[in-house]
C-alpha cells in the first residue's frame, strides 16, 4: 500500500499507508491526523483541505481541474505547489511521497 508521509504545520511528519484509489485528503481524515479539516468531504468546494506537493512529486497526481484553481486562488497560504488533498488519488506511484499540510485549514 502507498506511503504518503504528512507534515503537520507544528513539523510533525506522519507516514501513513493510503489505499490506492483514496485521496490524500482520506487517508489524513481516516486516521485522525490534524490539519486536514475537509469541511466539505471532499467534493472540492471548502480549501480546508490545503496541501503543499513538492515539485518533484507533482506530476504523480492528475492536473488540477478549473474548480480546484479557482478554489486555491482565493485559499489562504495559497503558493504555486498548493493543491486540494481532496483531489489527489493515490495509485502505487504515489508511495513515499510527501506533504506538507497548509497551516491555513483553520
Ligand atoms: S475537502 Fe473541501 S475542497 Fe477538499
């Protein structure tokens, strides 16, 4: 199973397996890790669900949609490596990647 590790905004780092075909966003809320708030359950309509992806790391996940770059205009914190975790689906390339959670999320 995929490895995707967490940074927390207070610099705690969280490996967690995540299941292909969940999203970054499931595998936070599933184990109960703070940050990742996802007021809207992931149907891509709240940015509390704001991640920072490496640049390196970027191009394992689909580009994202009109609706997530509009969404992350206005988000807090917003930088050119942010993306919504809600819209990031894991597959076994994604194993040992890295996020970094927005201190944003509220
Ligand atoms: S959970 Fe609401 S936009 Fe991702």
């Amino acid at each position: 199973m995929p490895m995707v590790t967490y940074v927390l905004p207070d610099g705690s780092e969280h490996a967690i397996d995540v299941p292909c075909g969940q999203t970054v966003m499931d595998g936070s809320v599933r184990n109960n890790l703070p940050g990742i708030v996802a007021e809207c359950g992931g149907s891509c309509s709240c940015a509390t669900c704001h991640v920072y992806v490496d640049p390196d790391s970027q191009a394992l996940f689909d580009e994202m949609t009109d609706e997530e770059r509009e969404l992350l205009e206005f988000a807090d914190g917003a930088q050119a490596d942010s993306r919504l975790s809600c819209q990031l689906v894991v597959t076994t390339e994604c194993d040992g990647v890295r996020v970094t959670v927005s201190a944003a999320n509220g």
